[in-house]
C-alpha cells in the first residue's frame, strides 16, 4: 500500500508527505511499522511528526518531534515556532 502511495507522490514533483506516525510502536505481529520517509526516493519528500503522549506515556502532554530532510524540514519547524 505505501508502495503504491509512493509512487504517486513519484509522479508528481510538487507533492509532499506529511506521516503522522504517533502509533509506530503499536503494531501487532506479524505487521510491522514502516516509515514512509524510508521508502526509496520518499526521504526528501516527507515530513514525518510523532507525538511524546503515545511514543513515552505521557498523556496529556502537547509535545511533538519531527524528522525531515533539512529544508521541509526547517520551513515546517519555523511555522510551529511561530504558531
């Protein structure tokens, strides 16, 4: 399925990714998380947020982490600082 989705984000230069991966860790076998920024050719078009509520029991807590490749990722940051 991500496959399938990373090929349409392929065809189309302008498209980005957000992943909100916040459940990464809560998976049931034999499923497994994967990443849509660690498909091939998706790093540099994905911005991807997770949240410290779900990832470190902390419940209630508006904490979040993200990871991109450095100018997506930077322009995003900026907004939520200023935000």
């Amino acid at each position: 399925m991500l496959e399938a989705i990373a090929k349409v984000v392929a065809a189309h230069p302008r498209l980005l990714v957000l992943s909100d991966e916040i459940y990464e860790y809560i998976t049931y076998a034999p499923a497994q998380h994967v990443s849509f920024g660690a498909l091939p050719g998706m790093w540099e078009r994905t911005l991807t947020v997770n949240g410290f509520s779900k990832v470190c029991h902390v419940q209630g807590a508006r904490l979040q982490r993200s990871a991109g490749c450095g100018q997506i990722h930077a322009c995003v940051c900026l907004d939520i600082d200023i935000v």
